[in-house]
C-alpha cells in the first residue's frame, strides 16, 4: 500500500472560507457560551451551515447539493473540530452519508434534498446514544445492509438528553415505544467514512491545541525564561508535532483513496481513526499538563478539547477496536 | 514514469546480484572489509552503467538528466526488490548535491562524474571529538598558505573514511570570529601526506567508521567550496540532505518504510501471530509506518504545507529512525531465547538479522543530528517555540 494525496485549488479555497466564517463566528467564548446553555446550539447557526452549502456538502446535484469528495469533506471537519463546533454537522453529514451510499432511491429523493435544505435535520443513529438527537426530525439507522428511518413526526420516538462530559456536542438516548433504539452494523463503506470524518475532525482539534500550548509555552515564564525553551516543555510538544502532522497525513491519504475508489480507503481510515484517538487525547493531555495549575481550571481552554477528545474516542471504534480490525490484514501476515 | 518503473523492474529482475556468499554490512555506515568494498562498488558501478545512479543530474556532468521524481521510482523498485544498498552515501546524498548547488564549473566538472560511478568515494569530516551535536564550535585549523591551504585537526566518527578519496571537510579559516562565522568548507582529497586513518569499532564488532587525523596536510586552494567563511551556511545545507529535508539525492535513499510486513512473518514463523498483544502491537507499528510514507507523500503537496512549512520534511529521519528502532527491538522481543544469540549460531534467528538492525538503528539515532537535537529544531523551526540554551 502506497498512500497517495491529492488536493486542489477547490480544496484549499474550501478550506480558507470554512476557517474564517468559523474563526469569527465560533470564537472560544461563544462555544463556551453555548456549551453552558440547554440546547447547546443555535438554531440560526443551523440556517447559516445550509446557506454555506456544508448541509449538502456530500450530496449529489442532482438532489440539491454540492457533491464534493471525501476529500473535501475531510478539509471542512478538520475545520470544525478546530472551533469544537457546537452544533450537530457531523453526525448530520454522516446521515446524508449513508444515505448516498446506503439508501435506497425512494429514501434518497425524500431525504437528501431536505437535509441539503436544512428542513430536515436527520442524524446518522449507529447505537442507542445519538449525537444531535434532540433536535433531529429524522433518525438514519443502520438495518439489514440498508437503512431505516425513524422519523419524529411517526410517533413512538423519545429522546433523553444525556449528560455528557462534552458540553459542545450533546447526544441523547433514544427510545421508540419504550424500548431502547438498535442499530445494525453499518456496511463497511459507511463505517470507514465515519471513521474518517470524525478522525479528520479529531486533527482539527488537536492541531488547535497544539497552537494553543505554544503560544502559551512560548510567553509564560520561570526561571526568567519562557518555559518552551525547557526542553522538558519543547520535546513532548514535538512529540504532539509529530502526532499530529501524521494524522492529518492519514486522514488526507485516506481521503484522497476514497475519492479514487481505491481499495485501500477503509485500511487508511481506520488507521487514520486509531491514530486520532491516541494523538487528540495526548494533545490534550499535554495541554492541561504544560498549562500547569492555569491548565486544571475551567478557565483554561484546554480542558474543552481534552473532553472533546475523551468523548470521541469511543465513536465507531476507538484505537483497540481499528487495531484489531487492522492486525487481520498485515502485510506479510494472512488472515488468522 | 510508468514506464521507467517497468525498466527498473526488468533490469533489477535480470541483474540482481544475489547473496554474495559472504556477510554483507546493513547499510553504507558499516562498510568494513575490502571484499564487502569491492562487491559494493561493482554494484554501485553496474547501477551507474545502467543509467540508475544520478538520475535527475545534470547530463553535463554524468548524471542522466531525467525528469524530476525518476530517482524516486528507482530507488523504490530497488528497495522492493531487496537490492543492495549504494555504497558512496555520502557522495550520492550529500556531497554531490551541494557540490552541484555550491561548486565552481571546474569542481562539478571534476568531482561529479567519479561520485556516481563509486570510482572516487566520499567521507564527511564534521565531528571532532569535542564538536558533535554542537558543530559549530570545531576546532579543526586551515590556514591559508599560498595556493594551498594546510589542514590540522582531528575529526572522528568519519564513516567510510579508509575507502574516502574525498572528505567534506568543516576547518576553521578564521580564528578571531564569532563561532558560525569563521567556519570555511572544502572538497579535500584524502590520499595525501599528513592524512591518518584510524579504524573504530561499532558495538556490532563492525567497523565501518573512523578517526581521520589531519597534521599539517596541504590542499590545493581550489579545494576550497563556497567562500571562506561561507562553511557554516554549507553545512546546514548538508545536513538537509542528510537528513532527507531536502530533496536531491543521487541515488540509494528510497529504502525503509515496508519493515512491519517483515516483522509480522517473523511473528507468524514463531507462532506468535495469534497473541492479541503482538496482533495490538504490530497493527500500531503498520499505523506508524504508513503514516511516515502518508508524510513523505504530503511533503511533496504545496497546499498542505502551508501552516507549518518546515514540519514535515524536518520530521522524516526523526520519525523513520525511531521507527526503525523500535520495530527491530520488538522484533528481538518477538524471538525470545534466540534474541540472546547472534551471528553464526546455529540457533540464531535470519542470522541474528534483528539483533544487528537493533543495534545498528543507533547510528541513525544520533548521526545526522541526535534525535533530541532534531527535536529541538523541530521546536524552534516549525512549532516557533524559544531557543533552548
Ligand atoms: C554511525 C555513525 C556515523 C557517523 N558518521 C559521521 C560522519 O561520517 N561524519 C561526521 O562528521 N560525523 C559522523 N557521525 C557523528 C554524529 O554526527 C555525531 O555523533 C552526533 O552529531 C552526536 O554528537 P556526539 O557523538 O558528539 O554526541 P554529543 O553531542 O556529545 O551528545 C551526547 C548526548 O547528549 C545529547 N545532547 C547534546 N546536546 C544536546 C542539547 N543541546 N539538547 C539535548 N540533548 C543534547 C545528545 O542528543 C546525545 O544524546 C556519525 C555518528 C554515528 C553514530
């Protein structure tokens, strides 16, 4: 396997437009704000994200929207895991996902031009706890190689909002006439491109700690000097470089393999996953460490992203889970 | 390139040369016996005639003048096809590319042609004994008397230094200025009165490095590179090259980077492939390894580079060199008792193949810059953190 990596004008363009609109619309006090309140979103930043074009980011023309790749997709989520954007996009173009590689016609034509829209909010529900449940109209469930669709306005469906460590991304469990919702194993293109836009989110935000701990290493001083200069503070710092410079590779090589069809895409995607996983909690971790007493308050901001990264580490399979996965197909190494 | 591809990979399956019947070094850095010399530099010249070495240099001068990217393709196709390595690295990698970016049209024209071919072969003479991870404060004199000038100083840790004809050679030209200042670099020949070579030994029992002790040897002026004063400038550009940060090379570097696979059937042969701690272990290490080709791939992808420009292509030796370390020594863990034993046992495992890389993994580990050197540049140039004093 020879991973390769592809990126256009079109991308970087992409990626210029998402990082300003989010840098001023989500500065670190606004997420905090929503974070604290009950919703934890804001119901006009949903009528912004359909004006951009990002609710139809996956889907074809032909219904409505704007049929970018896998790559461009990745460019967007490492966007907003930056911002640890305090709205339901990603398990909302993880829906729109399964149904442009799951669903069937009817379901396509009834559902991808309203979510593209913005007058439907679907969520992508691959277990009883659903990210974006509470305000969803739709539920987009894994069933027997399809999808199902629960819709709220069927009836039968609760949801309870759970209390998550993750204040800027709320899931709830969901219910249908009491018992508690299941979900079949989603096909292997499915779980590959969850993988990867959550991995691609997670290098958003690990990239943004690593930002933030330099900047700080780099001016608060002991000893008279600024502590990045320790080589205690600077090596581990690299070592978060190193992490986080890798995942964004994988995450773009895994990318450009799902837009050339080729049949390495899933591997890169779950290594890209399990990669995340370890790089955004370390981050994190060494985030709050190298704030030092600043670092364990909830004033810092550090402690948002080591939450954000907890709490997506479970999500499709944490690093345990996509190694397993992976130690079937070594090179070198049949399958057991 | 396709088709070049599928030239490489016809010529390499009618010309590879097979084992030698005799032990082979690992790589360029343990090159120490003349019969490993010898059947090294036939290879390197068999190479050069077929028109793989110096690929994309410039015709004028021996090289190939292909198209960018064609150095690549062949070193890949001859690290597929296990061929052996290149015996002038340092010539190949180093030398030649700052020759070519800094030479005089006399020095490329003299120097270039004889590199490529392994029939002059190079050494680097940068560390002293007092002047490793702080090159800049060497120690080593040349002072200029007429048209020569005359070398004295006593440099270590010279790999290939009993083969050199010619050293990349760091001397002090000016004693009164500040450390990096007064620093001059010269193309000095090695067969010469007043050059001694002193033979090291590794901890493998290999040799392959040396002590060059320069007292009072004269070199022509001309052997001069660059201005004087200009050594320091020179030699951080050489050390881009060594450390794979910039691109250039003649050949000889496209290898690494494919060893989990070998790892994994070591696994397999030791009945150890179902343990879900080795299965964990070597799915991390694939991880690993396919992320530091993911890296080299995006380094070569303007777009992506934009935030931290110098972060990827000051990572690769750092990265790959811990790597590689760390796969040998699992793969050592992985033998068990037959880790304990080594070349020519019986009982040995591949020859003790793993115990020698593990050990042998050091020399990339601190040459070139120590891992904790390259560290901190990687702080200071791509994160903008504080210099470390
Ligand atoms: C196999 C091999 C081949 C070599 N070939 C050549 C050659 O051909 N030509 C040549 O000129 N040189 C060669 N070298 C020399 C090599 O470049 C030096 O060994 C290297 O730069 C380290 O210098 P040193 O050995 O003096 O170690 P030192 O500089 O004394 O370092 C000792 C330890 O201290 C650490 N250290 C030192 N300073 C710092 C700091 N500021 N911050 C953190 N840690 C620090 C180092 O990382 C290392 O762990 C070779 C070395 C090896 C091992």
């Amino acid at each position: 396997m020879n991973p390769q990596i592809r990126y256009s004008e079109e991308q970087a363009l992409l990626r210029g437009e998402a990082r300003r609109w989010l840098d001023e619309r989500f500065p670190i006090a606004r997420v905090r704000e929503l974070a604290e309140s009950e919703a934890g979103e804001d119901p006009l930043d949903w009528k912004q994200l359909a004006g951009l074009g990002w609710l139809g980011l996956v889907v074809p023309e032909s219904f409505g929207g704007a049929q970018l790749g896998a790559t461009d997709l990745a460019v967007l989520m490492e966007e907003t895991g930056r911002r640890l954007l305090p709205s339901p996009l990603l398990p909302s173009t993880l829906a729109a996902l399964a149904l442009v590689t799951d669903g069937s016609d009817a379901q396509r034509k009834r559902f991808l031009p309203a979510i593209a829209a913005g007058e439907i909010r679907a969520v992508y529900a691959g277990s009883a706890s659903v990210w974006g449940a509470s305000s969803a109209d739709a539920l987009i469930v894994p069933r027997g190689g399809g999808l199902e669709i629960v819709e709220r306005s069927s009836g039968g469906l609760e949801t309870a909002p759970e209390i998550v460590l993750d204040r800027t991304r709320r899931s709830a469990r969901v219910t249908r006439n009491g018992v508690a919702l299941g979900a079949d194993a989603p096909s292997d293109r499915l779980a590959a491109m969850a993988c990867l836009a959550l991995a691609a989110e997670m290098a958003g935000g690990a990239d943004a700690l690593l930002a933030l701990t330099c900047a700080y290493a780099a001016t608060r001083e002991q000893f008279g000097k600024p502590i990045g200069s320790f080589q205690a503070v600077k090596h581990p710092l690299v070592n978060v470089l190193i992490g986080v410079e890798s995942l964004r590779s994988l995450v773009y090589a895994a990318a450009t393999a799902f837009d050339a069809n080729s049949p390495d895409a899933e591997t890169l995607a779950r290594m890209a996953k399990a990669l995340a996983c370890d790089v955004y909690v370390f981050a994190a971790s060494r985030a709050v460490q190298l704030h030092g007493g600043y670092g364990f308050t909830l004033d810092c901001d550090a402690h948002l992203y080591l939450k954000r990264a907890q709490a997506s580490r479970p999500a499709f399979g944490d690093a345990m889970a996509q190694r397993r996965w992976l130690a079937d197909r070594l090179p070198g190494a049949a399958p057991l | 390139m396709e088709t070049l591809r599928a030239d490489v990979r016809a010529w390499i399956a009618e010309n590879h040369p097979g084992e030698p019947g005799f032990k082979l070094p690992q790589s360029a850095l343990e090159v120490a016996d003349d019969r490993q010399f010898d059947w090294l530099r036939d290879w390197q010249r068999k190479l050069y005639d077929a028109g793989y070495v110096g690929a994309e240099w410039p015709r004028e001068y021996g090289g190939r003048g292909r198209e960018r990217g064609a150095q690549r393709v062949i070193d890949q196709e001859l690290a597929r096809a296990r061929a052996p390595f290149l015996l002038n690295l340092v010539g190949l990698s180093w030398a030649g590319p700052v020759i070519l970016r800094y030479g005089t049209e006399a020095q490329k024209r003299r120097l270039i042609a004889p590199l490529l071919r392994a029939d002059e072969i190079w050494c680097q003479g940068f560390s002293e004994p007092g002047a490793g991870s702080d090159l800049a404060s060497l120690r080593a004199k040349a002072v200029r008397a007429g048209d020569a000038f005359q070398i004295d100083g006593h440099k270590v840790w010279t790999t290939l230094g009993r083969y050199a004809d010619w050293c990349i050679l760091l001397a002090r030209t000016d004693p009164d200025a500040v450390k990096h200042a007064g620093i001059s670099y010269f193309l000095a020949p090695m067969k010469i009165p007043g050059v001694e070579v002193l033979p090291l030994v590794k901890m493998t029992g290999e040799g392959g490095f040396n002590q060059v002790i320069w007292t009072d040897a004269r070199i022509p002026a001309d052997a001069l590179l660059g201005r004087e004063g200009q050594g320091w400038e020179i030699a951080t550009a050489t050390l881009q090259f060594e450390r794979g940060a910039a691109e250039g090379s003649a050949g000889g570097s496209g290898g690494g980077g494919e060893q989990v696979g070998r790892v994994a059937a070591l696994a397999r042969a030791l009945a150890r492939d179902a343990d879900p701690v080795v299965r964990d272990r070597l799915a991390d290490f694939w991880i690993r390894e396919t992320a530091l080709r993911a890296n080299a791939q995006r380094a070569r992808v303007a777009g992506l580079l934009s935030d931290r420009p110098e972060a990827l292509p000051l990572m690769q030796k750092l990265t790959a060199s811990e790597l590689t370390q760390a796969l040998a020594d699992f793969a050592c863990e992985l033998e068990g008792d037959a880790a304990g034993l080594w070349i020519d046992d019986p009982g040995a495992i591949e020859n003790a193949d793993w115990q020698r890389s593990y050990m042998n993994s050091f020399a990339m580990t601190i040459a070139g810059g120590t891992s904790e050197i390259l560290r901190n540049i990687l702080g200071e140039r791509a994160l903008g953190l504080p210099k470390t004093r």
